[in-house]
C-alpha cells in the first residue's frame, strides 16, 4: 500500500521568499515520486519526478526536489516565490503495477505582494 | 500538438439523469485513468484501464461506469446512482510499465453540477 502526506493544507509566501512545500511518502516498493501544479479549473501539470536516477531533481518553473529516503520524504522548494507561483501543487507516489498514482491532499499557495 | 481532451468544460444535469464525461487522448499512451477532485481532499481514482477492452475499478468506483473501445478514448458515465455527482472530473493517460516509472498527462477537466 501507498500514502502521500502533505504537511499544511495552504502556505502564504511573500513574493520573493523561499517556498517549501513538504510530502511524506509511504511505499512498500521503491517508489516513484512526483509533484504536479494545477492553476484555478485546470487539469494538473508536471512539475518535475523522482525516478532514481539522481536524488535532487530539477523541475519547470524554478522548482527542484529533494529525495531522501531515510526521511521517506520529497519536499519541493523554491528559492525566490513569483506572483505566478499561486497554485495548488500535489505531491503523488507510484510503483505499483498500472502506473497508479496516490495523490496527497494538495497544499495551496498564496503568493503576498 | 498531442495532448488530452475532456469535453464539455462544465456540464449541468438534473439528479436522477446519467451523464457521460468524454476523454480523447492522441499521445498514443496504453493506459488511461478517472479521478474525481473535491475541494481538500486531494484526486481520487474512479477507474482505470491499462489496454484496451479491460479496465479496473480505483478506490471510488460506485456509481461509475468506463468502457474502452478504442485506444483514444476513455468515456466516464456518471450514473444516477452516485450519491454525490457533482464535482470536478480529470482524465489522465500514461505509458505503462511494471513499475510505474511514467507520469501521467492530465486533461483540463470537467465540472460536473447536478442539482
């Protein structure tokens, strides 16, 4: 079995702060990890994935992620927050067969002035 | 431009009325997915399918039905015997392997309103 916790349901950042958005992972297998934005009535987009390869991952939009299984987590940072940055942004967990993803519980971002 | 369609945008029903939500992918992806968003509780799996003709239940099929005829396409039919319709319905497609290396691509969504 699989879970995805995200740690705070909303985060208000100052623009130009730093953004941190935390996820816990479970897994019984070795997983894959993902974090996905959604803007207001929009499907979900990519933002970058944890595939083994390498433990710090790069994503679009400035974004990067850290693996560290010892702390089975995947935060996902930002140095410098950008008005454009308002979103909600889901962390999600796979490798079981059929590519199924579990999805945490989302953690939306409000971007101050 | 490949990508993933859901039609229509928003869709209004009266309860007790069944309502089919169109899926259309062109990224010639093998597997498709349903998820339901509510606010604050993140996307559930209603169905997915992994080839074409066979399809699997997700954690909240009751009330749903799916059919794949055809690679491209993945129609979700909302029936009146869901309790609680009325939400925001995504499509996703992916490749597939054994291990779940692959993201999925989502659609725009639907938004579904019963009343």
């Amino acid at each position: 079995a699989q879970s995805v916790t995200q740690l705070g349901s909303h985060v208000s950042v100052s623009e130009g702060a730093l953004v941190l958005l935390r996820c816990n992972y479970s897994s019984s297998v070795p997983p894959y990890l993902f974090w996905y934005v959604q803007y207001p009535n929009q499907g979900l987009q990519l933002l970058l994935k944890y595939t083994s390869a390498a433990t710090l991952v790069k994503g679009i939009n400035g974004f990067e992620a850290e693996f560290k299984k010892s702390e089975t987590s995947f935060h996902l940072t930002k140095p410098s927050a950008h008005m454009r940055d308002a979103a909600e942004y889901f962390c999600a967990v796979s490798g079981a067969a059929g590519n199924k993803l579990t999805f945490g519980g989302g953690t939306r971002v409000l971007v101050k002035p | 431009d490949g990508g993933i369609t859901q039609s229509p945008k928003y869709l209004f029903r009266k309860e007790g009325q069944n309502v089919t939500l169109s899926c259309e992918q062109n990224l010639n992806h093998d597997a498709m997915y349903w998820y339901r968003q509510d606010p604050g509780q993140g996307l559930r799996l209603i169905y997915y399918s992994q080839i074409v003709n066979d399809f699997q239940k997700g954690d909240i099929a009751e009330g749903y039905s799916v059919s794949r005829e055809k690679k491209e396409s993945f129609p979700l039919t909302v029936t009146s015997a869901q309790k609680n319709p009325t939400a925001f319905y995504l499509c996703a497609s992916s490749r597939v392997t054994g291990t779940g290396a692959y993201e999925q691509y989502f659609g725009p969504g639907t938004r579904l309103t019963v009343t």
